[in-house]
C-alpha cells in the first residue's frame, strides 16, 4: 500500500449487504498522484447468466445454441476489451454446465467462480501460461474446455488440437468482427486447413446502453441517420421511428438503464470452409458471409435502435464503419 512509484495490480473480496463483492483494483502513478480504477465484480451475478437474456435475435440465438452443443469444435467470441465477451461464455458454460460433464476454464484473471467448474488462473511469474495451462488441461480428461483468450500461435496450435480430439473449446480474441477472428488466426501462423477443419463459429459482439423505459420518447429517424447505418432513403416512404432518452430520476437522469449485446454470428460452414483454405482477407470473407445472409453488428443493432431497446447513438458509437 505505500508503494506508490510503480504500477500495481491487486484484488479486495468483501462482504457487502450480505452480497460478495470482488474488486479488482489498478493503480498507476501519474505526476499529480497515483491514478485508481476499480472494476466491481457481483460473484452472485453468476446465477442470473441466462445465454437467452443477452439479446441474441431469435435466428442468432437458435443457431449459436445449437452450435455450443456440438461435442468438439472451437467457438470464437470477439470484440474489445470490456464488450461482454467473458460474460457471453460464462453464460455459455452455465447452460452447459451438468454433473456428467467435466469442464475446466484457464483464465486471466478468474473473473467469477462457477460451481462445478475447475477454473485455473493465470501465473505467469511461476510458469502458468495459457499455453501450458492448456497442455495440462489435456490431460484431465475434459469434455469442454475454456481458453480466457488466444493471444499467440502457441495457444492457438494447442486449442486445435483439444478440438481434433474430440473437446469443445471456447475462446476469445480481440477483432473488431467475426470475420476478423479467421484472419486473425492466419496472421498467427496457424495453418489454414486447421482453422477450416476446427473452427466451427465466430460471434462478435458489442454492449450498448439500454434505453430507459420511463423517459424514452418516439422520434423520427432523419436521413443522415440511415445513411450512417447503411439503410436506403427512399422517397415518398416515411422515415422509421427511433427512441430518444431524456434522462429521469429512474435511470439517474442519463437516460440508460443497463446495458444488453448486438451480436454478429460467423457459422462455419463447408463454403465458408473451402474460403478459409484459400487464405482470404477480411473484406472477400464478409462479403461471402453477407450473401449467406449474416447479419453484421451495426444491422442487429439498427434492428435494436427500431425495437426501441436502444438509441441510434449508442449503436453508432460502439460500432465501427464497415
């Protein structure tokens, strides 16, 4: 605590209004003083991971539910830092989660504690990296494993071989789409048949605000609005209905209330397959992916945006231009 020249990371487990709080605190010295950032961990928010109530679309969620049931393959969520990712595979796990499965997660650090689940953190200083972590976990006789995230070749070249034989493994890594995690991969140096042969699905994904239920109000989608989100303007047809928020004491007068996903999903399939072996870049694979019919991040989020769950603003400032 009076080490104050140098950064330091550390964890504080407390007790608070009968709930377990786990907070994860950094600290970095600056020239006025050191600078402080909690993140506020509920360890009781686990039970109320429910994979149907992080806002899949209905196709999206079918589709994905029937993938995490497959008994070996990679699954791939993506996105950047603070987008969900952990909170969408913990909700993955816990539907998959039964006494006649053994599943064992390799993390950085261990963000919730999941019952039933053998959870391994990370140490580097003695040795226990992703890579040799998941050695080990090979060897335990696992039927689903849980990679925190694919950060090298290494890792990458173990996860596949967990899935050539006979595990399901989830994972993460940091692209800004689906499509960006396959060439993400090939930028590594994996082989490309060995992605086509145990890559299985890719989910994207961001977290918008949701809009509050008490202060939103209807408003007309203005045509510049559309166009940011690639939708026609069509003459003589009127303009789609949005919800603004004006901020209530509900919501604590910012206008938000929680937040949800807007999801983009990448199922490999034999065409997507054949693709992949011809080591394509980004654009060639969305544009494949899009004639099949994926829906991209800032489609599901404009379906949001007319739902009303959320505020065209919120979609286009997570988002990224395509």
């Amino acid at each position: 605590i009076a080490e104050k020249r140098v950064p330091q990371d550390g964890r504080i487990n407390l007790r608070v209004l009968g709930k377990e709080i786990d907070l994860r605190v950094s600290c970095v010295p600056t020239l006025h003083g050191e600078s402080v950032v909690m993140r506020i961990l509920d360890q009781g928010s686990i039970q109320l991971f429910d994979i149907g109530k992080l806002g899949f679309p209905k196709d999206t969620y079918g589709r994905f539910q029937r993938l995490i049931h497959r008994p070996h393959g990679i699954i791939l969520v993506t996105g950047p830092t603070g987008s969900g990712k952990t909170t969408t595979l913990y909700a993955v796990l816990n539907g998959l989660n039964s006494p006649d499965k053994k599943i064992i997660t390799i993390e950085d650090p261990v963000e919730y504690q999941l019952e039933g689940v053998n959870q391994i953190h990370v140490n580097a200083q003695v040795g226990l990296t992703f890579a040799s972590g998941l050695r080990t976990i090979l060897r335990q006789d696992p039927d689903i494993i849980l990679v925190g995230e694919i950060r090298d070749k290494e890792t990458a070249d173990i996860a596949i071989q967990a899935s050539l034989t006979g595990h399901l493994v989830l994972s993460t890594l940091h692209t800004n789409d689906a499509c960006g995690a396959i060439t993400r991969l090939l930028d590594m140096g994996v082989e490309d048949y060995l992605i086509a042969s145990t890559v299985i699905g890719v989910l994207a994904q961001r977290l918008v605000r949701v809009s509050c239920s008490e202060c939103r109000k209807p408003v007309q989608m203005t045509p510049e609005i559309l166009k940011d989100f690639g939708m026609p303007v069509e003459k003589g047809k009127p303009l789609p209905t949005a919800y603004s928020t004006e901020g209530c004491k509900e919501c604590g007068f910012t206008g938000y209330v929680g937040r949800k996903g807007i999801f983009e999903f990448l199922p490999v399939d034999d065409e997507i397959r054949s693709l992949v072996i011809g080591k394509p870049d980004t654009p060639k694979l969305r544009a494949t992916a899009k004639r099949k019919g994926m829906r991209f991040l800032r489609e599901d989020g404009f379906m949001k945006v007319l739902e009303g769950m959320t505020t065209p603003e919120e979609v286009l400032r997570v988002t990224q231009e395509d």
